[in-house]
C-alpha cells in the first residue's frame, strides 16, 4: 500500500510503497513504514536514521526530520499506528466478533469464560490475554495484556485469515490510554470494576477511570455489559449512550439467583442455567459478565450455560495444586487489595482449618496499595506471611516494610520471610489437614523479576516441590 492511501490525514513529504509496519528499530525491515513513538523514556524520533539504514522506506512523525525518506507528520503518532495499522491489515476486527473486557479485577477469568462459551457454541474462537494469546491450537506468550497496534492488528488479521469467528480480549487501562486499541471495533465490551492499581502509571483514580471508560466512549464498542455494583460501573453507566446490560445489584438486568458453595456456583441468570466449579462471590460476578456479553454476541442461552459448566481451572486463578498433601493449596493472581480481599474470604469459606496467605507486591508499581494488601490478608488470615513478588529495581526488603504496617492493622498474625521460595516452603510446612494455603500475587507467572535478571520461578512449581520435600504427604 501506499503512504498516501495509508495516511490519508497527515501532512505527506514524498510517497512510498509500504510492505510492513514496525515501531521498534531493531525489528525493522525492508519496505517497513517506521513509527517514530514519543516514550517515556526514549523517543522513537531519535532511531528513525537507524531505521531507515535497516530498510525503512517511510516514517510516521510529530516532526519532520532530516533523514532522506518519505514522511507522514501526525498531531500523535501513538494513536496514528492504530489508524493506519487497522488500513494496513484489511480492518480485522470487522470480519470477527470481537468481545473486550476491562477493570481491575476479573478481566482474564471472563476471558476464559467466554473462550469456553464461543467453543460450546461451535465457534471458532481466539483469546487474547493477560496469560496468552491463542487460536486453534496456535499459543503466543503475552509480553502485555493489550498488544501494541500493529501487533494487535496483525495478530487479529492472522486469526480472520485462520478462520476465527470469535476473540475475547482483555483491554488493559495502559493500552487504552496510549490508544493501541484505535482501529478495533467490539461487538460488546464490558466493565468488570474498578479498585486501587496502576496509580504509578494514571496519577490518581480519576484518571484510571478515564482511561477504562475509554472503551465505552461510542468509537469502539457497539454495547456494553456493565458491573452497577461497582460504584464505578455506576458512574460509567451514566454516561454511556450505546445499548448496555447491567449486572451486579438486585436492580440490574442480570441477576444471579443461587447458591455458592465449597464446590462451586449453582443457580439461573434469567433462562441461563449456571451451575460452575468456580468458587467465590466474585466469580458469580465474572460469570454475569460473561453472560451478558455472550448474549450481546448473540450466543443462545443452552450453549453459555454448556461454556461455564465446563471451565473448571483458570491459570493462577485459584488454581488448585495437589502434590498429595492432605490441605488445600491454591495459587492466585490477586495482586490488587479487593482481589486479595476476595481471594482471602473465598479461603476462609473452603477452610475448616487455618488459612495460611503467602504474598507479596510488586516493584516500581503503586506503593500506596502495599498497607491496603497487608491489612486484606490479615484481617481474614490465620497467619500471612509477607514476602517478595517481582522486587524489580526496589529493595525487596523495603517493600515488605510498606507492607507491615497494614498487616499490623489488620489485627491478625504475620511474620516476614523476604525470599518467596522459602516463604512458601514455610507456609506448607505448617499446613495441616483441613487448612488452605494461599499463595497470592504472581499466579500463572513463570519468572520473577528483579532490576536486572528474571529467574525461573513458578508459585506452583515450588509448592510441588516444598511438599514433597516435607512430611506433610498424605
């Protein structure tokens, strides 16, 4: 294609045939157009000549620089690569049923859902997520929950051409507010909640929201299926204008009717028979919100109750690992204080005996929600034992610190053991018959990061090999 015809608004010096798209200067190739993306760190402006020595023949800019190729100048070149990659790729996202979830909480689970839903319903179907990105039988690590554009384009360009009929995505607030969903059209998006995260990349809990609402603000979603038992979900609902569902109070369109039990959700949404192995009152929630998108989706009611009742594991989502100990022992992703706070109050219910919660928080993420996770566990726990998650570039031991003066509040028992392996191997050692080991934060994650190495590193994994190394087999 053209420049020209690929960047139709912007201000052209020169025309070029384009073959490819590239953001980064190391992957680029002959006949790439090259984006030179403003960074918070680095400028792509400043490797646009080593781009074009790679074989860039164009570049999309804020400015016009002096490299002797063709250049298309934008107001923003973020949003322009949603734009112009959408061009590029034949506007995927028209040719599927595309179903986005965004919020804190729940994004990956409903994913998982609606994956089982669309197979129960015979369609091909393609995820795009926090754990992975899959279609039939192609599996893609996720680097990030949202991909970049042009990867997000091109990823949904090989899943039309595949013959998918069916993508469930999460929409990070990250890639909503850098615009790398510009360009895709959902046929429903929905709005699972909104609590304390991400306040080291928004600024504050406005703007996180801001970023949220973004996927309901008419340029990207036909309808939408909206948690009004958030008080966010609430507010979004007010300005909202497309054809919306509502779940999560007893006013909503969508109401679960049942019980949750040790076992599992058994009840009716309406004519939707649930009846899943899923524990805990938020995963009604995330099956609400499944439902409603599946029925936006134009799913009929016998195949969303067929998805749900056949999706027993979610990776790191309270996944269960069985090494033969006589207690319970489940991983979660819970890395935010209301997902901890759920985690921890789901454990309580399936323990007779103690609940022991083994977590940590992440670095250069948002410190103030290191007090709110600690207090989240204590105040439910037994005994929480606080430890590392991915230190990244900050002190592993200072992180803990911020930690304890939560947990000190919550009023429940708590030691720290700063290394993760031998805070889990520690949790499993003092587990009996009847109680629960939680171990929170990292979930289907497989490496842990600190400021300049990942090393392996499986919550699973290690619990496996803390039990057999102990005497608690069964």
């Amino acid at each position: 294609m053209r420049l020209s015809a690929l960047a139709p608004g912007a201000e052209l010096r020169g025309d070029a045939d384009i073959t490819g798209l590239a953001y980064d200067d190391r992957v680029v190739r002959a006949g790439d157009l090259f984006f030179c993306v403003p960074g918070l760190v680095v400028d792509g402006h400043d490797f646009a000549a080593r781009a074009v020595d790679k074989g860039a023949v164009a570049l999309v800019v804020e400015r016009f620089l002096d490299v002797d190729v063709p250049q298309a100048r934008v107001t923003a070149v973020r949003p322009a690569m949603g734009e112009v990659a959408a061009r590029f790729f034949g506007h995927p996202s028209g040719e599927l049923t595309v179903a986005g979830v965004t919020g804190t909480n729940g994004k990956t689970t409903v994913t998982y859902l609606l994956e089982s839903i669309g197979r129960a319903a015979g369609l091909e179907t393609g995820v795009i997520s926090t754990i992975s990105r899959r279609y039939k039988g192609t599996e893609l690590p996720a680097p990030r929950t949202t991909p970049e554009a042009i990867d997000l384009q091109r990823l949904l360009r090989e899943m039309a051409d595949a013959g998918v009929d069916f993508v469930a995505m999460e929409a990070a607030s990250d890639g909503l507010a850098q615009g790398r969903l510009i360009g895709t059209r959902f046929a429903s998006a929905g709005f699972t909640n909104l609590t304390q995260d991400h306040l080291n990349t928004h600024g504050s809990m406005e703007a996180y929201f801001e970023a949220k609402a973004l996927l309901f603000d008419g340029s990207y979603a036909d309808r939408a299926v909206i948690n009004v038992g958030d008080p966010y979900g609430v507010r979004l609902r007010e300005c909202v204008t497309c054809d919306v569902l509502t779940y999560g109070t007893g006013g909503a369109d969508l109401v679960f009717d049942g019980e949750i039990t040790a076992t599992g959700i058994r009840g009716t949404v309406g004519s939707v028979e649930v009846a899943s192995p899923l524990v805990g009152r938020h995963n009604v929630d995330n099956c609400l919100c499944a439902i409603g998108i599946a029925t936006q989706c134009r799913i009929d009611a016998g195949a969303i109750a067929r998805g749900i009742a056949t999706l027993d594991v979610i990776p790191g989502r309270l996944e269960r690992v069985d090494a033969g100990q006589p207690f319970l022992a489940l991983v979660d992703y819970a890395h935010t204080p209301d997902a901890l706070d759920h985690a921890v109050r789901t454990c309580r219910e399936l323990a007779t005996g103690r609940l022991i919660v083994v977590f940590g928080c992440g670095g250069d993420r948002d410190r103030a929600k290191r007090p709110l996770m600690g207090e989240a566990s204590s105040r439910v726990a037994d005994l929480t034992i606080i430890t590392s998650d991915n230190p990244r570039s900050e002190d592993p031991e200072a992180i803990v610190r911020e930690i304890e003066p939560g947990a000190k509040r919550g009023g429940g028992a708590y030691t720290t053991i700063v290394d993760r392996e031998d805070a889990i191997r520690d949790a499993v050692t003092q587990a009996r018959d009847g109680d629960v080991v939680l171990v929170a934060g990292k979930g289907h994650e497989q490496g842990q990061q600190f400021a300049d190495r990942t090393v392996p590193f499986d919550d699973r994994d290690v619990i496996r090999r803390a039990v057999e190394g102990s005497t608690c087999r069964s």
